[in-house]
C-alpha cells in the first residue's frame, strides 16, 4: 500500500507540511510527500480534452500529480486558509485530479484525509469559519469522487501580520481584528503544531485510521 501526503503550503516545513507527514507516518505504509509550491500547475480549464485520454491536455506538472494520486492507494491533502478559502495551488491540484474521474472513477473507493491550517480562532465572533471552509474545499472534493472521506485535521495557525514587522502598527491589521484592540504580536504568540496536542493526536489517529481502512479492504 501507498499512500500520498500532498500540502498546498509554501512555507518551509509548515504546521501544514508537519501534520499532512504526521498523518503520513502514522499509517505504516509506503508513503510520498509532495509540496506543490516545487511544482508548476495551473487550474483546470474545462475544456473537457480530457474525457477519452483520461489526462489533462496541459502540459505542466499537474499530469505527474495526477498520475501520482491515481495510483497511490489513499490521499492526504492539506492547505493553507487566505481569505478563510482554501488556497489557490491546493484547489488547482483537486481541480486537475478531475481526469481521473472520467468512465473509471480512479479515485473511487479511496481513503481520502483533509488537513487545513488557518489563522482564525474557531470561536472568533462575526469572521468566517475558515477552517470548516477549508476542510470541505478537500472534503467536498473527495465526497464528489466517490472516496471515503475519513476525517480532518484542522490546525491553529498563524497571521502572516506575525512575520511581516507591521503587525501591531498597520490599519489592516489581521491581529486585532481577529484578537481583539488590545492584542499584539507579542500577545497572541506563533501557533505550532506541537503545541496543539489534541490536534496532532487527531492526525495520528487518522493516519491509524487510514492503516486499518485499508488493511480490512485488503481482506475483504
């Protein structure tokens, strides 16, 4: 069995990349981890040149990752929340997984896991629930293909206003918009994954959960 990790997260050794390989070693089988900001793919174009071959009719690193996913036995994918949505190269990856869908349904039957890091609190009054939104990005992905959609992983992470050197001075300002007019930088703290210990407990228990999917889908 194998199983592909894929994080829509640019940052080097993101919350995002650390729980998409936390999953990924819990499952005990042969996996792959793909970060996509190395990767060159665009969105799909709906041109429907794919429907007899297939594969997508552009020619960039999208076909490789489909490839990669059609024969991978489960999925993991995880991304990153800009504007409470999941993030653009995350949502063009499912996108291009769309070939595989036609008269075979290759991703049919799958275990499919969602990770999503988001920068707003989950009990933040009046702001999207971001992190819902980007689980259902992948869940709703997954739902459509006919895999088995197994669970989320939903991280606290962190206000690029932490890293940009603005963050207590700027009028737009994510830090007291989502902690309120007294916070600072320095008040609010970077949010690791390591720190968040229920939430690495839930990505190893799915990663378990993927193991035994497929080990009873092996015996039956």
């Amino acid at each position: 069995m194998k199983i592909l990790g894929v994080s829509g997260s640019p940052i080097k050794n993101s919350n995002t990349d650390r729980a998409v390989r936390t999953v990924l070693e819990a499952t005990g089988a042969e996996t792959e981890f793909i970060k996509l900001s190395k990767f060159q793919i665009e969105p799909c174009r709906a041109c429907l040149g794919c429907v007899d071959t297939n594969e997508c009719v552009i020619g960039d690193d999208g076909n490789l990752l489909a490839q990669k996913a059609k024969e991978a036995d489960g999925l993991v994918v995880g991304g990153f929340t800009p504007y409470s949505m999941i993030d653009g190269r995350t949502k063009a990856f499912l996108e291009r997984l769309y070939p595989l869908r036609h008269k075979h349904g290759f991703m049919s039957g799958k275990p499919g896991i969602a990770v999503a890091t988001c920068a707003t609190p989950a009990d933040c009054e009046g702001m999207p629930p971001a992190c819902e939104n980007g689980v259902n990005g992948i869940m709703y992905y997954m739902m459509e293909e006919g895999m088995n959609f197994l669970g989320s992983v939903k991280i606290q992470g962190n206000l690029p206003c932490v890293r940009c050197g603005n963050g207590d001075e700027c009028q737009m300002t994510g830090v007291k918009m989502l902690f309120g007019p007294q916070a600072t930088v320095d008040s609010i703290g970077v949010h690791t994954l390591e720190t968040q210990e229920d939430t690495e407990k839930t990505a190893r228990d799915l990663g378990a959960g993927m193991r035994d999917f497929l080990a009873d889908k092996a015996r039956a």
